[in-house]
C-alpha cells in the first residue's frame, strides 16, 4: 500500500493505492481519494494526517519520538572507514593478492596497507589522487 499523487486536469491529487497480484499481473486498486494534494499541503493538514498515521509504525514513532525530544538515544557509535571497509577488503581477498604479488621483492614496509590507506582516502577525500597518505588511520588491522 502506498500514497501516489495523480494529475487530474490543472490539480493533482493524493490517492492511497494497494496493489494486488490478479492472474499473475500486478493490478493497482485505488482504495481511496484524499483530494487535492494543495490544499492538505497548504493548511498543514497533510503533515497532521501523516504523524497521525505514524503512531501506528514502531519504527517511524520511535524516529518521530526522538526528532521530538521525548527519548534520547541510547548510545550513539561513531563508525569510520576502516570499520565498515577493512571487512570488505579482507573479503575481496586483497591483501593474499598483494602478498603474492610482491612475495619476491623485499618492501620495509607493508605495501598492501599502504594500498588500503590511499583507497580510503580516494573514497572519502574528494578530489584526492591518493596522496598524501591519510593520517589518523591504523596501518595493522585492529
């Protein structure tokens, strides 16, 4: 079920909507017309409707709730890039790549971390060409 807003001559109205599968078709069923979409806009009526609607959706209450000042967050957790992209790193199997393609040669320092610190930095530095290295990133995984 949805809400869909269909021209109708110089106005558009608010229709709520529910589609329903018919001999294997997908079939929309107008379930009803809130008039036009200005007017509820226009007096505020549609936001009123709206959060009316809301207290029956756990999810949107409780969002509702907070944006209101009535619940406060139970813990906040700041995640970084490393956090979120380390994992899909390891799964792409990168650092086996680079550790056979550099198994012969003899670097001092760890070539693939440098790698992933100068891709981090691409993703979230805008306009970077990679350099110089990102600072305030762990170099070893943690």
């Amino acid at each position: 079920m949805f809400v869909r807003s269909k021209k109708s001559g110089a106005y558009e109205h608010l229709q709520v909507v529910h589609n329903e599968r018919i001999d294997g078709r997908v079939k929309q069923c107008v379930i009803a017309t809130l008039g036009r979409l200005d007017v509820p806009q226009r007096t505020g009526q549609l936001d009123a409707l709206l959060a009316s609607c809301s207290r029956f959706a756990e999810h949107t209450a409780v969002l509702t709730a907070h944006r209101q000042g009535r619940i406060s967050a139970a813990e906040k957790v700041h995640i970084g890039p490393v956090l979120v992209f380390e994992p899909l790193w390891q799964q792409m199997g990168f650092p086996k790549i680079f550790q056979g393609l550099l198994a012969e040669r003899e670097f001092e320092f760890d070539v693939e971390r440098v790698v992933f610190l100068n891709v981090l930095h691409r993703l979230f530095a805008s306009g970077s060409d990679g350099w110089p290295p990102l600072t305030g990133f762990p170099i070893t995984p943690s």
